[in-house]
C-alpha cells in the first residue's frame, strides 16, 4: 500500500540494518527486521524509503468518554472522566482478542484511516478538557505501537493539567519502555497468564518481557500500576497457575497492587468459545487473596461487590462500584474512615 508521506510520520527506536533498505525496529520484544516496503508485525511500524514511520501517528480510529472505572484502574482518581483514544494495530495476536475491530485492522481499514486528517496532540488535550476529562487514556489498541504519538500527547496533556493512563500489554522493549511509562501516570497492564506456552501459542509473544515491564514500572517509575487478567476457561484458570501468578503479583509487585479478574467472552478466533464462569473468578479472588493480595476485582461479570474497594485493615468499604459509576464514602481520599488506614492509590 502506498501511502502519502504527510500520512506517516518517522519513528524513534530502531537502526538501519544491512545495504537492501531493512530496518530493525527495537520498540517491542519482538525486535521485527523490516524490509524496504513492508511492515513490523503490529501493522503499525512501516519502512518507507529506509526509515521506519507510524502509519498510526496522529490517526484515532477510536475517540470517547470513559468512566476511568471502565479502563478498569480503580485507584486512580475513581469517577472521574477519561478522554480515551486508540488507533488501529497490535504487536500481539491474541486468539481471544476482545478488540479485533481495532487490533487487527484489514488494508481497507488503514486506508480509510490514511485518510483522515492528522490530529495533533495539543487537540487531543483541548478536546479532553473541553469534556471535562480529568486524564487522556491510551486503549481499546496496544497503544506502546503509537508510543511516538502517545509521548507527544502526553506531554500535551501535561502542560495543561491533564492526566495520562495507558491500557496495554505490556510488550514493549529498552528505551521505548522507559519513556513511555516514564510519562504515564498510570497504567493498566495485562497479564494475560503466567505460562510462557500460553503467551507462545494464543498470543505469538513471550511471558518474560511482560514481567519485566511490571516489575520495572513498579521499581523505577511513579506510574501507578494495576494488573488485569482475562480468565479464559480452560487455558489460564487452573489453580496452579492462578496461585503462582498472584504470589508472583504480591511478591514482586507488592500487596497493593490493584488486581482486575475478567471473564471472557467468545471473540476473535474463540468466538464460539464458552464465556468464563463467575465461579471461576470468585476462585481466582479467593486464592489472590490468599496470596496476600489486598485489592482484587472483578470485571465483566455481574458478582456483587466485585468491584467495591474496601479498606485493607478493617474492611470497611471505600468505593462502592456500580459498574462503571463509583461512589466514594471517606471523608479524606483515601482514608478509612473507619480505622484512618491509608488506601494505595492515586485519590485526588
Ligand atoms: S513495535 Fe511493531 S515493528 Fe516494532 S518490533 Fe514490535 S511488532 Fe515489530
């Protein structure tokens, strides 16, 4: 496909390799040597001349108001209002993908996004202030793909007040992982299961890369973190792999991390797949909190108090969740007003 060379924008993090024009982009862990005309594997990152551009620079295939509850981050400023965008393509080929549309877009959809005109960061801030948005969120695709643009966005926002959260997956490499999260306030980062064959075979990547992007924002960054896995029966949900990953979540993210159990529902090449039952994520709860796990919800599914926010000295509730609509009940943010437990969390 050809495009025009207003529509694409160069790209940060890769080299050139070799005299034929192939470029060897360094942003995820999948490290894609491009040849001269073609694309990395997230369809996003194109060779054009030897340089590396974004065909998704600029280009929201998705814009909306979200409730952040909806990202879901549940400790980061709850009720409070998300300008969320997204593009089109993804790094990972998740079988189970609850997002197709976006993630995995056909020539036709890249076309059509070509030609749109180019949005500038400086308007994705104005528009989420104009609604009255508290933060930008960078979802419904894998946004670390467009991180040039997500960057430049964020610090859009920045210099106006606004907020930056990213929903991702976490497969991001080197100096493109600590940049972008190094500019996020706060992230949602899946961790779709705690088996390397499970990320090789439903999701043609890799574990290891994943928890070291966990551990590194938890270490190195101020970007709150909160951890979401899709419970898919049969492939992640044993107890076994269910007790290892929340040790693994409390160990080496601490007790606080906010932890998201989703259920399933048939998409992508599982559409026929049967949904996860809401038995399965109370046994997912049950053995984080074992775990020592202090905060974890449930999502997509209707199981009550699956999403209220208690305190984690007394149990007094917090954040009462209606789906997506939260209600606060301290008098302080963040403090029990029961015991005067601080909660973890961003809560202003
Ligand atoms: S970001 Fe895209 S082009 Fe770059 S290494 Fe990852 S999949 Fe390949």
């Amino acid at each position: 496909m050809v495009y025009a060379m207003e529509n694409v924008r160069q790209t940060r993090y890769w080299t050139g390799e070799g005299g034929d024009g192939a470029v060897r982009c360094g942003l995820c862990p999948h490290g894609c040597l491009v040849p001269a005309g073609g694309t990395g594997r997230c369809g996003v990152r194109e060779n054009t001349g030897g340089m590396l551009r974004s065909r998704a620079w600029g280009r929201p295939a998705a814009l909306a108001v979200d409730p952040v509850e909806k990202k879901p981050l549940y400790h980061f400023m709850p009720g409070r209002k998300a300008f969320s965008v997204g593009t089109l393509g993804c790094n990972l080929s998740c079988r189970f993908c609850q997002n197709d549309g976006l993630s995995r877009p056909s020539a036709g959809d890249w076309a059509a996004l070509a030609r749109e005109g180019v949005v500038q960061p400086e308007a994705i801030a104005a528009a989420a202030r104009r609604e009255g948005c508290a933060m930008v969120a960078f979802t419904y695709n894998e946004p670390t793909v467009w991180a040039e643009w997500a960057l430049e966005t964020a610090a859009a926002c920045r210099a106006s007040g606004i907020r930056t959260v990213a929903v991702t997956n976490g497969y991001i490499a080197g100096e493109a992982r600590r940049e972008f999260f190094g500019a996020m306030d706060a992230a949602n980062v899946d961790l779709k299961s705690f088996r390397e064959a499970f990320y090789l075979r439903q999701c043609g990547a890799h574990l290891a890369p994943v928890l070291e992007t966990l551990e590194w924002i938890r270490r190195e960054t101020r970007c709150w973190l909160e951890v979401t896995t899709l419970l898919i029966p049969g492939l992640n949900d044993s107890d076994g792999e269910l007790e290892q990953l929340t040790a693994w979540v409390a160990e080496r993210l601490g007790m606080d991390t906010p932890v998201h159990f989703s259920a399933f529902h048939g998409a992508c090449e599982m559409a026929g797949a049967a949904p996860t039952p809401a038995a399965t994520l109370l046994r997912a709860q049950r053995t984080a909190r074992a775990a020592g796990l202090r905060h974890v919800y449930l999502g997509n599914v209707r199981v009550s108090g699956g999403g209220d926010t208690r305190c984690a000295g007394c149990g007094t509730l917090l954040v009462e969740r209606a789906g997506f609509a939260a209600r606060t009940l301290w008098k302080a943010p963040g403090v029990c007003p029961e015991c005067g437990m601080p909660c973890a969390g961003v809560w202003e």
